[in-house]
C-alpha cells in the first residue's frame, strides 16, 4: 500500500510539472502593440561639428517607452548626399547609429550643413536637428581623377565635329563628390564615338600607373551620372596595359582591359570592379585577350574613357566623377 501512495504520488508531480506554464513569450510584447507611445530622451547629436577628414565620428542618440521601427536620415544641404540608419528598439545610441562620413544615397557629402530627422512608424511627430561637417572623409587610394583642380596637362581628347557638343569640367553643388566634375555631351549622326579623353600613365609621373601587381586585391571605382530623359548614352573605361615593356601598346598584340556603362537609372551611381576580373570586350562582348591575357595592374599604361551613343538615337550626355583604384575593397563612399 505504501509503494502504490508513492506511486501516485509521483505521478502526480509529473502531471504537474507538464502542466506548467512556460513564462517565455515569442512575438512582440503587448507594451509594444498597445502601449501608448513616450519620447523619453529626444534626438541629440553628439559632435555637432564633426571632422570626419580626421577621422572624427558623430553618433545620434533617443529613447522610447516602447519599441518601435525608426529611421535617421541625414540629408547634406549642399550636396543633396543622405546617410540613413534604421532599426527596430527603444533606444538609439552609438551602436546602432554611429556615423563616419560615409552615404547611403550619392552624391558624397562634402563640407556642408547637414540636416538630420527621426522618423517612427505611427508616430506622427518627427524630430529634427542639424549638424555641420567641417571636414569631408578622406579615402586611401590611387586618384586618377576628380577634377577639383581642373584639367590635368597630362590627360588628352578627341571630340567629334558634332552639335552641341561639351567634354569640359563644370563646376557646381551636382558633383559626386567635391565640387567638380566632368561632362560628356553632343549629336553625332555618323558614329557611335562621340569623343573620349586619354588618361596615360605619365601624367602621374611615370609610362604606367604606380599600381599593386596583385589584380585580385585591386578595385577601379568611378562615379557616373545620367541625366534625366537621356536613355541612350553608353560610357567605356578601356585600360590598356604594356605587356612587353617596351612603353606602348601594340593594338591587337597587347591587353585591353573594358568596363562598359549602360547608363540607365537617372542620378549618380557607382561603377566598381575588381581588376582580375575586367574582361577584354570587343563590341561590348566578352572575347578573348589579345595579349598575355594576365590582368597586370602595374604594367597600366593608359586608361581611356569613350562617351558612346547609337548614332541614330540623337543627343546623349553623360557625367563622370572620382575615379580611384583602391586595394582590398571597392570603395565605400
């Protein structure tokens, strides 16, 4: 009889203990679904006059009473350039929300006023601020080019004899970066050429560009603009390199290297491509090298940049900015 209450009561134990409520909640809390909405801690900035070119960083920070879905967008006043962080909590601070110069939506930013908003989902107050970059970030590459010092004596160009034509650098707040940058435009009825300009390694002091040998480790970055109602433009990087070393390129001995641009989506965008794995491209298909077929970034003797349009198709125009080869990654503008 003694054995049969021990029994049960271990059976019972068991039951019990199956029976127990797991305290554990998957799913949004119910603070957050019906939970009135409280700014606890507003918008701050913590270095409203931030040097990003030494290095500096600025992080914002805010709290709620209650997780919600927000957004920071920082919108340059100049340059048009917004850096964006979002997330999902009651709070904001330096580790989701630190910035270092960088954009999310080109142009890059500049030094400039910045405005700065926080947006939340049902929430129908913003918060609003303002900072000021007195330094503009600084990138680790070879510069080809950017244009802030106007036109380099080393580079040369060919322009058709066609309407309306304009290979030149402007000047104004539309640059990708900077203030400057340059313009490709005109009607050419007989050609797909349009113009182009040459850009050899001894306008940087030497017959080729001082570049790393390691073709997997090396990026060609550029910034490209198509203007709005102008769907017929195609911008070509061709890069020439000195197989031999004899300081020329042999056509059809030698490798040429292309990256072309089908200019598509209105506004600036960012052409990257890892060297190793530019093609040889012959009337814009992949073909095989004509040289040694070994991407060789140190043997560069001459980049060209040809503004390309279906004769047909009428006036084109294009923009190029910040062309820089960096190592290890493409760039983050």
């Amino acid at each position: 009889m003694k054995n049969r209450s021990i029994y049960f009561l271990a059976l019972t134990i068991v039951l019990l203990s199956a029976c127990k409520v797991d305290e554990e909640f998957d799913g949004p809390s119910l603070n957050d679904l019906y939970g009135d909405f409280v700014l606890i801690n507003d918008l701050d900035i913590s270095n409203r006059n931030v040097d990003f070119s030494q290095g500096q960083n600025t992080f914002f920070t805010a709290s709620f009473s209650k997780n919600v879905n927000w957004k920071i967008e920082v919108k340059g006043l100049s340059s048009g350039a917004v850096k964006r962080f979002e997330g999902f909590s009651n709070m904001i601070d330096a580790s989701t929300a630190t910035w270092n110069g960088t954009t999310t939506d080109l142009p890059m930013f500049k030094i400039e006023s910045c405005a700065v908003e926080l947006t939340m989902l049902n929430v129908q107050d913003t918060l609003r601020d303002t900072l000021q970059i007195v330094g503009s970030r600084v990138y680790d590459g070879f510069v080809v080019a950017d244009f802030e010092n106007g036109w380099n004596p080393g580079w040369s160009t060919f322009v058709q004899s066609g309407a309306n034509m304009s290979f030149q650098v402007q000047t104004n707040n539309s640059a990708a970066q900077g203030s400057r940058y340059y313009e490709m435009a005109g009607t050419v009825s007989w050609d797909w050429l349009i113009g182009l300009v040459d850009m050899p390694g001894s306008a940087y002091g030497a017959p080729t560009y001082n570049l790393t040998d390691n073709p997997s480790n090396l990026f060609f970055n550029t910034m490209v603009y198509k203007p709005d109602g102008i769907n017929n433009g195609l911008v070509l990087f061709q890069f020439r390199e000195d197989d031999n070393g004899d300081g020329m390129f042999t056509e059809g001995n030698e490798d040429m290297y292309s990256v072309q641009v089908q200019l598509t989506e209105a506004g600036w965008s960012q052409i990257s491509q890892r060297y190793d794995q530019i093609p040889t491209l012959v009337n814009g298909a992949a073909s095989a090298a004509l040289g040694n077929g070994i991407h060789e970034p140190h043997k560069l003797l001459k980049i060209s940049v040809l503004m390309l349009a279906n004769p047909t198709s009428g006036y084109s125009k294009a923009w190029m900015d910040y062309i820089i080869f960096t190592e290890g990654s493409e760039l983050i503008p």
